[in-house]
C-alpha cells in the first residue's frame, strides 16, 4: 500500500534535474505541491544540450527523506540554447 506525503508541510522540496554530464541542478519550484504535483520553471539557457535529461523529487520532511523514481524527458535541438562559440 502506497502513503501520501503532505507535500506543502515539507521542509524542502525539490525537482532535482540531472543533465547530460550527469551533474545535478534544480530552478525554483512554482507550485507548493498541494495538488501533489511539483512543476519547476527554468530560464533561457537551463537546458543548455539536447539530448536525453532526468529529472527526479526530493521531499525532506520532519521524518524523513524520500526521492522520486527519476524519469527521463529529451531536450530537444530546437528548445535549447547552445553557448555560444568564443571565437
């Protein structure tokens, strides 16, 4: 049987994004998770390779800590912002 976690009461909650090297970033959470849904919002330049990312929760409460599965999602060519070459 699954529990519910009161998502809003949590100390932190994060979506914990993993890019393509493998290095983890999170941007600010735009809900409070009372729909028990966590939705983050990122910035020009975030998503900054296509390919294969993931994303995972982290909900830390007074007792305990629980990670989300993690989930893959692709950036694709056309909705990231390669840097630019300095030439």
């Amino acid at each position: 049987m699954l529990n519910s976690i009161n998502i809003p009461t949590a100390a932190m909650k994060r979506l914990l994004i993993f890019d393509y090297r493998c290095s983890v970033c999170w941007g600010p959470l735009i809900t409070d998770g009372e729909d028990g849904l966590l939705r983050v919002l990122t910035e020009e330049g975030f998503l900054d390779q296509s390919g294969i990312w993931r994303v995972q929760a982290r909900i830390v409460l007074a007792t305990g800590e629980w990670y989300s599965d993690s989930v893959a999602f692709t950036v694709a060519s056309n909705l990231c912002r390669e840097p630019p070459n300095e030439a």
